[in-house]
C-alpha cells in the first residue's frame, strides 16, 4: 500500500457569536486533509485553524506532503518523526508545522484502520471502552443569570460535567464577575455536577491565586488555562498555591511542552488537541506520559470542524487515564460535515462509531460549500 493522492480544504463559515477568555469569535475556520493510497484507501484529518487557514494549506502541500507521498501509511510513527525532524533543526519545531502534521497524521491512521476493516480507536490499541464520559461545553460569557439557566438546561437534558467561561466577565466586571457567575452557576445545577472553568489566559498567575481561592467554595473540577500556554512559571506557581485542579494542553505542540509541565506537577488535567499535539501519534505519546505522572487525560475539541470532533472521540476511547471528552453544544456549521450526524452523547455518554476508520463519510457537498476559494 501506497500513499498515492492529496486534497485539502479550506474551510469558513459564520457560526454562533460567541464572547470568551480571548475576545470574540464567530467566523468557524479550519483545514482538512484527505490523503488517498493506491489501493483507493481516503483517510481524513483536520489541521487546527483559527486564524489563517491557507498557511496551513502551504504548509502541508508545500513542505509535508513530499515525505509522506509514495510512502507505506504502516510508517505512520516513522513518517511522523520524519515530518517533525524535516524543520526541528531549523527551530520550526512548533505551531503550523505541528498542526499540518496533525491533519496528515490523523490521516494516515484512518487510512490503516479502514485496512483493518476496524474502528479508528481499536486501530490506535484501543483501551477497550466502546463509549466515553464527555462534559458539555462551553458555556460562554453572558450575565450570570442567562449563564446559570443554560447550565441548568444541559444538566436537565443529561450532562453529568460541564464547562464554563470566566476570564471575560474580569475583563468587564473584574474578577468578582467571575466568582458571581461560578456562584449562580453551582446554585443552578446543584452539587452532584462537575463544573470545570475555562480562563483562556486572560489572567495573570496572582489574579489567578485570588480567584480560584474564592471559586474553591464552589467546587470546580478544574481550572482550565488561567495564564498564558508559555507561562509555564505561572502554571506551576498556580498549581502550588491554591486547592483546584488546574488543567491545560490545547495549546501545546508535540510533547515536549507537557513534559516540561508534568515534570513540575503543574496540571491535573491534560488537554491535548488532536489537530494541533501533531495527530494520534503524538496523542499516544502523550498518552504514555499522562500515565506514568498518574494525572487525566481529556481531549479538547473546541472550535473544530466535525473531522477533529470525530478524532478526538477516537482518541478519547484510546488513552488511559481518560477523565471526559470535550462535547460541544455551540452552533458550529463545520461541525456537520457528514453525511450523517455528528454522533451525540446520551446520559453523559458518547458512544463510538462502528464502521471502519473514522466511521463516518464526509459530505463532500458540504465541504465545498464551506470552501474558500
Ligand atoms: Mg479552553
């Protein structure tokens, strides 16, 4: 088997409006990679976009795709090393790079599992779970009272955990926003919920201190990003002054950033995302290290189209260590890219596609609709 044929897509659509740690956002973007052998195999895979979607096109057409073109999908680990080592000397060891590998690497896996005429998650040594816990996600900033209603509606409708946004409400209220709405929030859904918050860094490591001390009243599961990715000072100090899990990882490449963050305990909760970490081979990787801290795994999925959606509910039945699955609730039309619907959970539960591969067919209509030209 030959990897032979290389399409690719860039993708935008105008989704839900939507106000959070890092400012606003509605414009849903993103880059999918479709890689065919010469056995007439088409494997998917999604490059994490928020901004500038063609740069990841050059990126994979111009500088990846000529390692792996010609070359046997059975190679996928040494392929990826070789993708990684193509521009690691030249100190491109991070974000684009990283993220074109993660469409081709997701790819490549797809392509092997339809081979094995089995599901992507036991293609990648599944860890046996036929479906994952997930937590609903997100609910975004609004006033408090709004916020506490659509919590308590995902709860009703069978979220067991859920996500909320702060860090937008210290930047219109100050911090005590944020206590007010992790306040009428925990009221609203009761104290049998998970409730994890999401900062998307707009804090600083001594604003964070202040405030989880006051949120831990509340109970959150953790505290997701409340600093900046590189701040990794931040993070450990974070982690060693006040008494809630503190997650993070959706924006870190490779493994090398969180082994650095492992090493010092800095988080609980690791993040990774499949389109950015560099695809299920260095999601494995970072399987390996979560378990030897003994810290959890929950794959992030956020803004993405439906492609890394669907990986990340592959890659969630595959690692140990899983605590939940990232489940969006947002109105997200890169979501719905298949010709079926996107599967959704029940009860907190996800269950996994049963076809080969990634178990569902891409609308090849709706990609182009989406398309930019
Ligand atoms: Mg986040």
């Amino acid at each position: 088997m030959k990897i032979d044929r290389l399409e690719t897509w860039v993708l935008e659509a105008e989704g839900q409006a939507i106000e959070f740690g890092a400012g606003n956002y509605s414009t849903f973007k993103a880059m999918v990679v479709a890689v065919t052998t010469d056995d007439g195999i088409t494997g998917w895979g999604e490059c994490i976009a928020r901004r500038a979607p063609k740069v990841l096109d050059t990126v994979v057409r111009e500088l990846l795709w000529p390692v792996v073109k010609g070359r046997d999908p059975h190679d996928v680990e040494g392929l990826w090393d070789e993708m990684f080592t193509l521009l690691r000397p030249w100190g491109h060891y991070r974000g684009f790079v990283q993220e074109g590998m993660s469409g081709i690497d997701q790819a490549l896996w797809d392509i092997l599992a339809q081979a094995q005429g089995i599901p992507l998650y036991k293609a990648l040594g599944g860890a046996g779970r036929a479906s994952v816990p997930v937590y609903g996600s997100k609910v975004y900033t609004a006033d408090p009272a709004a916020m506490a209603t659509q919590a308590k509606d995902k709860v009703d409708g069978g979220h067991a955990a859920i996500k909320i946004q702060l860090g937008r409400s210290a930047a219109r209220d100050g911090y005590r926003g944020d206590i007010a709405v992790t306040k009428a929030i925990r009221e609203a859904v009761g104290p049998n919920v998970d409730i994890g918050a999401d900062v998307n860094s707009a804090y600083d490591a001594a604003t964070a201190i202040k405030v989880c001390h006051e949120l831990a009243q509340y109970d959150l599961a953790f505290i997701e990003e409340p600093v900046y990715p590189d701040d990794i000072d931040g993070y450990e100090l974070i982690r060693r002054s006040q008494p809630i899990p503190v997650a993070a990882g959706e924006s870190e490449f490779g493994i090398f950033g969180f082994r650095e963050l492992l090493k010092r305990r800095a988080i609980d909760i690791v993040q990774p995302d499949v389109a950015r970490i560099g695809g299920f081979t260095a999601a494995k990787r970072l399987g390996a290290l979560v378990h030897a801290h003994n810290v959890k795994y929950a794959p992030h999925t956020g803004f993405s189209c439906g492609l890394a959606q669907l990986a990340s509910l592959h890659l969630a039945a595959a690692v140990p260590n899983l605590w939940r699955l990232e489940e969006m609730f947002i109105m997200n039309p890169l979501a719905e890219i298949f010709t079926e619907p996107l599967p959704k959970s029940k009860d907190g539960m996800l269950a996994l596609p049963t076809n080969p591969g990634m178990g569902l067919t891409v609308d090849r209509k709706k990609l182009e609709k989406y398309r930019v030209s």
